[in-house]
C-alpha cells in the first residue's frame, strides 16, 4: 500500500511537471512562431525598401553620366565658338593686311 501510494505520488508529481514543460513548449513554440512570422515581415519590408533605393542609386549614377555628357558638349560648344570667332576675324585681318600693302605700295 505504500509502495502504491508512493507511485501516485510521483505520477501526480510527474503528471504535473509533463504538464507544466507541455505548457512551457507550447509557449516557447508560439514565441519561435512569432519570431519567424516577423522575420519574414523584416524581410520583406527590407525589400520594399531595398527596391527603391537601388532605383534612386540608379538614376542618381545615370545623372551623373548625363551631366558628364553635357560638361563635355558645354565644353565642345565652347571651343567650336571660338573657332567660329576667329574664323570671323580672318576677313578683317586679310583687309587689314590688304590696306597696309596698298600703303606700302601707294608710298
């Protein structure tokens, strides 16, 4: 009769313990759960962002590109401007030249 009562004892014991690491896992299982489904929400909010910012990287390198292109014809331009300005002054230099030989030869 102890020996029987001793058993119930420890089945009471051990019944309730069972119980409470069934409770404990049944928590932790939830939390692991809870911490996958934020992962997953990290997740794919980081792509929304990510998305975006290698959009803006993009364009941001494809100005940069441009206005490289555009200092470079600013810079073309300028030079083919001069060039224009001192194709117009040959006509008044050759003038000037013919006027000072007709000097020379008036004399």
């Amino acid at each position: 009769a102890d020996v029987e009562k001793l058993l119930a004892e420890v089945d009471t014991s051990l019944g309730g313990e069972i119980t409470a690491q069934k409770k404990q896992f049944a928590t932790l299982s939830d939390q692991v759960n809870d911490a996958h489904r934020l992962a997953q929400e990290n997740a794919k909010l980081l792509r929304d962002i990510v998305t975006p910012v290698q959009k803006l990287e993009s364009t941001v390198q494809d100005l940069k590109q441009k206005r490289e292109e555009d200092l470079v014809t600013v810079v073309r331009l300028e030079q083919q401007k001069v060039s224009r300005m001192e194709i117009e002054f040959i006509p008044k230099e050759m003038e000037d030249i013919r006027r000072a030989h007709r000097e020379v030869i008036d004399r």
